[in-house]
C-alpha cells in the first residue's frame, strides 16, 4: 500500500493521484490491525492439526485411531451409501492429492473478486418462471 502497488485494490489505483502519503501511511495501518485482529481470531484454525480421518473417513485405517472413535468410524466405513456420497463429493469438490477445497475450480474466490457485474435482466430471460406449488 506504501509502495502505490495497488494491483489487489484496484479502486484506489484509479485515484491514485490524488492519494497522498499519509493517506497510504493510514489505511496501511489499518490493514495491519486487520491482519493482527484476524490472526487474533482465526490463528488457532490455521496452525490446527487435522487427522486424516476426519477429512477422509474411508482410506484410513481404523486400528490406528483413538480406541473411543474406532466403532464410530468403523460404522462411517461400512455404509455404503455413505461411502458413494463421499466419493462424488470428492470428485466434485476436493482436490484430493492437498486434501484441501479447491476453490479456484469451483468458481467461488473468482466470483467474488471479479469486477464483471452481471446481466440479471439477460439471465432472468433464460429461465422459465415457475407457477406457485
């Protein structure tokens, strides 16, 4: 922000000129507290240790786990349905070999960031209203 590197805020890129440096110096410092505040709030979920099993309950061994979660998990690795469910949310949704969501796939991160307004009135045409049920 101190730099003028303005690539991530677009808004303030376009009034760059009439930015001055104490401006920059202030809402630098906001976003400082910002980040400090969501470290605060958010830093145990970043630094926690999830088990493997939780994330994915069908490829773990349940003789390696705590000996008051192996019925549970034994019955979760039984169910077959469930089994299916799980593995069309993977394909959907999940990046197995990070085991993380990949939200750039899905759309989500971009949408939210883009500028691109969308045309509701074009949309609204492609649909089909609906009588009530």
């Amino acid at each position: 922000m101190r730099r003028r590197a303005f690539e991530q805020v677009p808004c303030l890129a376009c009034i760059n000129s009439d930015l001055q440096d104490v401006d920059l110096a202030l809402y630098g410092e906001y976003l400082e507290n910002i980040h400090e505040d969501m470290q605060t709030r958010v830093g145990d979920l970043l630094g926690m240790v999830v088990p493997i099993w939780v994330s994915i309950p069908f490829e773990d061994n349940v003789a390696e786990i705590d000996i008051s979660l192996q019925e549970p998990l034994n019955e979760i690795q039984s169910d077959e349905i469930m089994h299916a469910k799980f593995k069309d949310h993977e394909v959907q949704y999940h990046d197995v070999a990070t085991n993380r969501l990949d939200i750039m796939k899905r759309g989500d991160l971009r949408v939210s960031l883009t500028s691109i307004e969308p045309n509701i009135n074009k949309l609204a045409e492609k649909n089909q209203p609906q009588g009530s049920h």
